[in-house]
C-alpha cells in the first residue's frame, strides 16, 4: 500500500510543479512543458476507464469478509 500513496504523492508533486512553472515561465520557455502536460491530458481519461473496468468487474463480487478489490 505504500507504493501507491508514494506513487500518488508524485504524481501530485509534479502537478503541482507543472501547474507553478506554468504560471512563472514565459510563454517562450512553455515549450518543454508541453509534450509532459500533453501526456497527462491523454493518461487521465485511460486511467478513469481502467478504473471504472477494475471495479465493475471485481468489485462487484466480493464477499462480506473481503470488502476490498485487488
């Protein structure tokens, strides 16, 4: 479980760093930011739909015990 609030705390750290360079950096040197925030607008949606898959296929048939999805 630690891998994946470390992986989501990066995630949110390089968001936040995009979203503060973007706001300080003139437009001329927005070019490198571009391809990396690109990425992110195309990995949203596909993590959503892997997401919503993951839970209508296994989280629907658990037992009373087992209340997570794994």
């Amino acid at each position: 479980m630690v891998k994946g609030r470390a992986f989501t705390a990066v995630i949110v750290v390089i968001a936040l760093i995009m979203a503060i360079a973007v706001n300080l950096l003139p437009p001329e040197k927005l070019a490198v930011l571009v391809p990396v925030s690109r990425f992110f607008e195309v990995m949203i949606p596909i993590l959503g739909v892997g997401a919503l898959l993951k839970y209508l296929c296994c989280c629907r048939h658990h037992d009373d015990e087992n209340k997570s999805c794994r």
